[in-house]
C-alpha cells in the first residue's frame, strides 16, 4: 500500500473545516460568492512514494504563486487533491483561473510531468457541510473518463436562499395606507420575501416589535404622523445597534429643499414627494433591493 504523502507549508484537510464554516456563513450575511475548486492529480497511482512527494512539492508552490492573499489553499487528506477557496468570486472567475493555470502548466517544460483536472462548486447558500462538499468534487474527479484538464462542476450550492424582509407602512390616511400595502404585498423582487405590516401613527409602530428583529426592514412612512412623527421614528431607528438593517422610504407633502436635506442628514435612503407614481415607488424599491444582490 503506498503512503500518502502530503506537503508541508500550507493547511490541511482538517484545519480548514473551522475556516470554512465561518466562510459559509458570511456567504449568507454579506450575500456574496464563495467558490470551491478542487484539483486532483490524474494517474498519480503510477508514481513512486518518492515522485509523488516531488510533485506534491511542485504543484503546492505552483498554486501558492497563483492565487491571491485573500484565497485559502490547502490540501485534502489523501495526498492527491488540494482545494482553494476563493472569497467573493464567481464561478465565472474560478474558471477563468483553472484555464489560465493550465495553459501554464501545459506550456512550462518544468510542468511537463504533472497532469490535473478540475472541479468547481459556487456557494451562494448555507446548506452544504465541509464534508459534503469534499465528498461531492471528489466524486466528480473520480470519474475516470473525465479528460486530463477539464473542468467539472457542482452546482447544487449556487442559488442563494430567499431571504426574508420586514416592511412597515406608517401612514396616516387609512385608504393611501391600504393602496401601499396592496402594492407592496404584490411585489415581485428576485431572491427576498416581503412581510407588509401596516401603522397608523408612530407610536404604534414603536409599541410593535416588528423592528426589533434582526431581518432587514423596509419602512415606508409619512413625515408628518399623529403620535409620533416620521422625524422622531428616524431618529428611533438611526440609533439603534443595528441600524444598518433598516431602508427608510420618507413620504412628504412639503416640496421643500430644506426639508429634504434635512430628511437626508437624518438618515433616510429616500425622499418621495406626494403625489407620487406607485410605478416610480416600485422601480426605486426594486434598485435597492438590486443593490444588495449584487
């Protein structure tokens, strides 16, 4: 039986289970990519003890030289695969990486030995364990009619979740307030679910709970409110731990530009002057949400 040989220098297998996990869920958090790749030598059974070490050797500095400060390398347990994690990247640019190292290792006469192929995963959820996600690139390169520099692809992980979203509606006018509601309960907006609560005044939006979730919130309320108005309600949000979570949407009679800058300096995303377009309300409430996609 031939001993595994692993090289030294850089993380191991079980060193990165821990790392990974914090990866994966600032996936989620920040709603950017992660994206696996996974190497395996191809006929590396062929090779002496001796060989392997030496090629071993050769392909950890390879990669190590390729890959950027903010990418995690390391190797699996068996000695015949390594992994990179690339942090906020797309599948698009893993792949634009494994064809630019292989024309190298292709071209380079000191690389003429040394024969890979390719697997890649885009994380863009958080319900794919370490162990999992080894096993299924391993299966991948497994497959022993796949060719030597091709690329494989595992994409069960690629869609990002739905996420849900707490929309408060503060208005006053009973019939407007309604009109909002329906409108946004009928919003289509790829990858979040919208949660439409409505208040008649501040204060009974500060007596609910709603905001004090940790889900983002979307609120869309009148300056000028009973109990409460819409500058104090700012004001409530803005100094609260969390209060980056929050999107405000300020409704206003008063075509002012004081007014607004004033809105603005407190801290609303955006200012709409009544009467205004429901369309323009829903275009602008959908870039935003775009934004955070992105």
């Amino acid at each position: 039986m031939s001993k595994l040989i692993v090289a030294e220098g850089f993380m191991q297998e079980h060193e990165v289970k821990g790392y990974f996990e914090i990866l994966r869920e600032s996936v989620i958090r920040s709603r950017l990519t992660m994206t696996a790749v996974f190497f395996k030598l191809a006929n590396s059974s062929q090779d002496t003890d001796i060989e392997r070490n030496q090629v071993n050797n050769q392909i950890s500095a390879f990669l190590k030289s390729k890959i950027r400060k903010t990418d995690l390398l390391f190797q699996l347990a068996d000695g015949v695969h390594w992994g990179i994690f690339f942090l906020q990247s797309s599948d698009v640019e893993a792949k634009a990486f494994l064809k630019r190292i292989f024309a190298i290792l292709k071209q380079e006469r000191e690389f003429k030995h040394i024969a890979l192929k390719a697997s890649i995963t885009e994380i863009r959820s958080n319900n794919v364990s370490f162990e999992t996600l080894i096993d299924k690139n391993k299966q991948k390169l497994e497959n022993e009619e796949q060719p030597t520099w091709s690329i494989e692809q595992v994409t069960d992980y690629s869609v990002q979740p739905t996420e849900q979203v707490k929309v408060s509606v503060i208005e006053q006018n009973a019939i407007f307030r309604k009109v909002l509601e329906t409108t946004l309960h009928h919003l289509d907006i790829p990858h979040f679910n919208l949660e439409v609560s409505t208040y008649e005044d501040g204060y009974s939006f500060l007596q609910s709970s709603s905001y004090k979730t940790g889900h983002m919130h979307l609120i869309v309320m009148n300056d000028i409110l009973p109990r409460k108005n819409g500058l104090e309600i700012l004001h409530t949000l803005r100094n609260m731990p969390n209060e980056k979570k929050f999107i405000i949407y300020m409704m206003s009679e008063r075509n002012s530009e004081s007014v607004a800058l004033n809105a603005y300096e407190g801290g609303v995303d955006e200012y709409i002057v009544k009467p205004f377009n429901l369309r323009l309300l829903e275009a602008k409430i959908k870039r935003t949400f775009a934004r955070f996609w992105l």
